[in-house]
C-alpha cells in the first residue's frame, strides 16, 4: 500500500510519484507490467488513482458476502424462506404472504444489522488509526456506556418511548465521547492516554449503569437490560431512517479524510509536514466516529467488540496498512449480520440477542488479540 491509500486501497495518485517509480523499475530493468502493488488507473478528466488489487478484490467479496447474508438473515425466522423467493419478493413477485413477511417484518431487521455493523466497523477503524493503537476502540473507549446512560436515564428516570430513548443514548454517546477527548489532550491526543481514559471512562459509567437500575421499577429494570444487550428483535423502520440518514451524512465525510487519517497514522510531525491540520482532522474524525457509534447503538443498542475485530480483520485479509475504511465498513456489517443469523439458528429453540453471540466471540477474539501484543512487545 502506499502512502495515500485512504478507503479499500485506492486513492489519488501522485504523477510525480508514477513517473519516479517508473525510472527505477526501467533502470532495474524491470518491466512495468511485472511489478506488484498498487496499480496506476487513468481515468477521465485526468483523475488518477492507485488501485490494490488484494485490497479491491477483498472488497468485492466482503460485498458480496454482505449482500448474501442479508437475503439468508431475511428468509430465516419461524417462517423460513428460500432465498430464491426472498429475491424476488425483494424484486417485487413475491405472494402477498411473503411480502408481508419479507418487506415489512424482516428487511429492517437486515437493514439495521447492515447499517450498524457498517457504522461500527469503520467508526472503529477511525479510532484505532487516531490512537494508532488496536485496543481504540468504541467499546473499550466508554462511548458506549455513554449512550447506555443515556438511554437508561430516558427510561428509568423519565419512561419515554423509543424516540425519547434514541435520542438519549445518542446525546449520552455525544457527552462522553467530548468529555473523554478533553481529559485525554494533552498537547495533542496519545493513543495509550486516549485508551487508559477511556478505559477509566467505561468504569465510571458503568457504576452510572448499575445504579441507575438498581432504581429502576422491575418492568422498567427489565426493559433497560434488554436494551443494554443489544438486539435487533423488532427492529422496524422507524429505527432504518434515522440510522440510514446518519451514515449517508458521516460516512462521505469521513471517507474523504482517509488521506489525512493514513498521514496521521505516521505521526503528527509526518502529517504537518505534508500539509495536515492533525488536531482538526483528528477532532473532526473522532467526532464523526462518535456520531456513527451512538447512532448504532440508538437503533440497537450497544453492540459489542463487532467495533473492536472487524478494522483488524480487514487488515489482515487485504494485508494493507491504514484504515482500510471502506472494507472495515464491510466487515462490520457481515460479523453483525452472521452473529444475529447465529443468534436465531445456534441454539435450537433459545434465540439469543445479538449482543451475547459478539459478546462471546469478541471476548475471545479480545484475549487472542491482547496476547499477541504482548507476545510482539507492544503491551
């Protein structure tokens, strides 16, 4: 990957550069179809842009994956479906049974795990490039806890609705990622000062948790513990709209900082020099992270670890540097989407929230992960 590599590894292409690494290639004697790497794409109106083919053709498949997860997440429930028949129900030939079921039962329930999983995943990879650390993640960072304490205030303080509690968990998301930012910086933001406040954070808004159940009537107790969760039971359209409006607004505007956010990945003083306001962009980004998270958790609650695994498995498969924003996107939609497909199908009879299956998984992957870093002397 080169340094400008920024979404699933494209990016703009210096001239500049192509024309000195085509010398050396000449001057090696190297023809310039047999190199590896990025791959120069003209395109018109004299926009050029790197390709990584790994990195592309990761994406294709994430895609795809994330598309045939959706049409087997829609036929799955106590009325299976084919997916066959779910395509073109989809299309609209489905019988009025099917459309029913289909449109208005089960797609926002697959939107919504698309839309949250993409929200978190690349949220996620934002906060782990910020803090150039793979623990800067929102579940670790206190975010969301914060929107917890913010939806169980709406509930247990003053009974509101679905809407009422949304907005909470989105203004609690929004206050703890401001107050965790100020009391990191320092003269800049330091990924492991960012992490240990975070981590003192989550602490401090857990205890908010359980105290403000431990006030709870039992219905409003048990209606706080099944949002806390994370579920995508009963998820209708009233929570894909927002959601959806959401990631259109933010996810343009992160992509469009990649550049910066893979400078910044070298360094301040590296991203200064190349012409980076790194505090701003750095505010910017992790603002616009916290949005994507707080909304996530609005729609589904607080979702665990899917935030923390899916940028890094992105990493490893395309084998890139960076954010690699665009297939962390991916990636979080087809590990929410499998786990909410799991928690329907793995346990017989007991379906699960989805938030226990990444729960489960993510605490594993959370062991592997911190015991490899100590293995490689980073921790």
């Amino acid at each position: 990957m080169t340094a400008t590599t920024s979404t699933t590894g494209t990016s703009a292409a210096d001239p500049a550069a192509d024309a000195t690494t085509e010398a050396t290639t000449a001057a090696a004697g190297t023809p310039r179809t047999a190199r590896s790497g990025p791959r120069p794409l003209r395109l018109p109106g004299g926009v050029s842009l790197r390709v990584e083919r790994r990195a592309l053709t990761v994406g294709v498949l994430l895609t795809a994956a994330a598309l045939a997860m959706s049409v087997v997440l829609i036929g799955t429930g106590d009325f299976e479906i084919a997916p066959w028949d779910v395509v073109q129900t989809l299309l609209g030939n489905g019988t009025p049974a099917t459309d029913f079921i289909v449109n208005d039962l089960r797609l926002p329930r697959a939107l919504v795990a698309l839309l949250a999983g993409a929200a978190l995943g690349i949220s996620g990879a934002v906060f782990q490039s910020v803090s150039r650390n793979p623990l800067g993640s929102p579940d670790l960072l206190g975010f969301g806890y914060g929107s917890a304490v913010g939806a169980l205030v709406v509930i247990v303080l003053f009974k509101g609705g679905a809407t009422e509690v949304a907005v909470g968990a989105l203004a609690g998301g929004l206050l703890a990622g401001v107050a965790v930012y100020l009391l990191a910086y320092k003269q800049g933001i330091q990924g492991y000062r960012l992490v240990l406040v975070g981590i003192g954070a989550s602490a401090m808004l857990i205890a908010v948790i359980q105290y403000l159940l431990t006030k709870a009537q039992l219905i409003e107790a048990t209606r706080a513990m099944v949002w806390l969760t994370g579920s995508l039971a009963g998820r209708d359209w009233a929570q894909v709209w927002p959601l959806l409006a959401v990631c259109a607004v933010v996810f343009p505007l992160i992509l469009g900082q990649g550049r910066a956010l893979r400078m910044m990945e070298m360094g301040d003083d590296a991203a200064y020099a190349v012409g980076v306001r790194v505090e701003r962009t750095r505010m910017l980004l992790m603002l616009a992270a916290v949005v994507l998270t707080t909304a996530a958790s609005a729609a589904a609650g607080p979702i665990s670890f899917v935030a923390l695994a899916a940028p890094q498995l992105a990493r490893r498969l395309t084998r890139s540097p960076g954010g690699n924003l665009v297939n962390a996107a991916l990636m979080g939609s087809v590990l929410l989407m499998v786990s909410d497909w799991a928690s329907q199908r793995a346990f017989g009879a007991d379906q699960l929230p989805v938030g226990v299956v990444t729960g489960l998984v993510g605490g594993v992957y959370l062991l592997w992960l911190l015991v490899t870093e100590r293995k490689a002397g980073r921790i």
